[in-house]
C-alpha cells in the first residue's frame, strides 16, 4: 500500500509540473533537439548509452520530478539572483541554477565521469540537459525589487492579468502553434560557424551568465507593463520570438559545447 501511495503521488506531482516551469515542453525540447544535432559522433553516443533515449526525450524531466522524493531538493535550482551590476550574487547564496549547472559539469568533465557508476553519470547529465537551458530563459533570471522596482509588473492577455513568467517561458512557441522540433531548428538553427563560436566563446559559465542577464533586461522593454500579449503589433511579435530565438541557440550550442567537451 505504501509503494502504491508513493506512486500516486510521484504521478500527481509530474502532472502538476509538466506545463508549469521553465521554456515549456516545446522550449526544452527544442533546445535539445537542436544540440544533437551540434554533438560529435561520441558524445551523441555516450549521451545516448546512458540516457537510453535521445535528449529532448529527457529534456523536462527536472521539471517532471522536482515533487517527487528525493528529487525535492532540485524545486528551487531553475533559477538565479542578479546584481545591479549584472553579474550573479555568488555571496548571498543566489546564484542557484548557475551554481547546479557549474557543479554538475565539474562531477562529468576531465574523464571524471569514468569513473562513476552508470546510474550517478545518468542523473548529472539529465539535471544539465535541464539547468544549463533554464538559465538561459530571460525571465529565469531574478532582479531585487530594491534594485529594480520597475521590473515588477504583471503584462495582460486579452485584458485579463497574466504572469510575465508564464509568457516568457512558453515564448519559443509564441505564434508557432502546432510546429514539431524539427521545423522550429530548420527555421532557427542556421547561423554560421562563426557565429556559434562567438555564442560559446571561453567556453566559460561566469562569462555566460553575465550575457544571459545582459538579453534578461530586455524583456522588459519588450513586454511593457499592461501590454496585452494577444493583441501585440507583428513588430512586437517579432521582437518576443527573435530573443526566445537568441536565447533558445544560445543555451542549446553552449550545451552541445559542454557535452562535446565532457565526452571528448
């Protein structure tokens, strides 16, 4: 009865979180979707041997099991706190999602993985098949009401209050109703080989990061406050799914980038 219970509420909790968290489904999909196409041969492999399935397979499954034991402790590591000066607040402990995606990549890199049990290797690659991604959603990263007041606002969707979270995460898919992985990277995924290398420049997460809360601050000239989303101008439109765009490449050429260098 016990096993029973638990298992009812592990299902309960996976349905609660499925369109809840960050980029959505279609996002985190999208992202990863994208980044099998950026692997070598070898990591596509070994990320395949240990997951058993592709990546965008996988790719919500922190969000899925955030409720469930013992998986409860990943709830609160989606996210991350910036300073006024645009970097992370490190000391104050905030820096969460970037501090989960930094730890997790050193537990893999410099063949370190090889010497872990198949199962320890499997769990650190889905929570940064997750994190790396979720930091790179704008609206993922958080600002102080002290240090930006203005920030905090609530846009609207025809006239009635929607959550600037909640339109930011499902942003990838913003006027794309319907559209599969694969067309979102057709559309998107067509930068050339300098351009990528300039996304994933030092290869280094601080220098990331710093980026990633640059793009942050323009969602809010973007979706100003009241804007109604379902009436927005095809130029508002276009700006909404140019960032998600930027930042959708962004997350998934820096995460083929880490794992290429993991399994290299």
């Amino acid at each position: 009865m016990k096993k029973i219970s638990i298992l009812i509420f592990a299902l309960v909790a996976i349905l609660g979180v499925q369109s809840a968290k960050a980029w959505g489904g279609f996002g985190h999909g999208a992202i990863t979707y994208i980044t099998e196409q950026h692997l070598t041969p070898t990591a596509k492999a070994e990320c395949r041997r240990y997951l058993n399935h592709t990546l965008p397979w996988h790719a919500s499954w922190m969000d899925h099991w955030r409720a469930v034991p013992p998986y409860q402790k990943l709830d609160k590591l989606h996210s991350f706190t910036a300073t006024a000066d645009g970097d992370v607040n490190w000391d104050s402990g905030k820096g969460k999602a970037v501090n989960l995606v930094k730890k997790t990549i050193k537990k893999l890199e410099n063949d370190k993985y090889k010497s872990l049990p198949d199962s320890v290797v499997r769990y650190n690659l889905l929570v940064l098949i997750h994190a790396l991604p979720d930091i790179h959603c704008p609206v993922h990263v958080s600002f102080s009401k002290k240090e930006f007041p203005q920030y905090k606002y609530t846009i609207r969707k025809n006239g009635k209050k929607l959550k600037m979270h909640k339109f930011w995460d499902a942003s990838p898919g913003f006027t794309r109703e319907g559209w599969t992985y694969e067309k979102y990277a057709a559309e998107v995924d067509n930068l050339k080989r300098g351009a990528v290398k300039k996304i994933v420049k030092k290869g280094n997460i601080d220098y990331w990061t710093r980026d990633i809360v640059k793009q942050a601050h323009r969602i809010y000239d973007i979706t100003t406050p009241n804007i109604d989303v379902a009436k927005m101008s095809d130029k508002k439109k276009k700006e909404v799914t140019d960032l998600a765009d930027e930042q959708v490449l962004k997350a998934a050429y820096r995460l083929a980038y880490v794992l290429n260098g993991i399994f290299k």
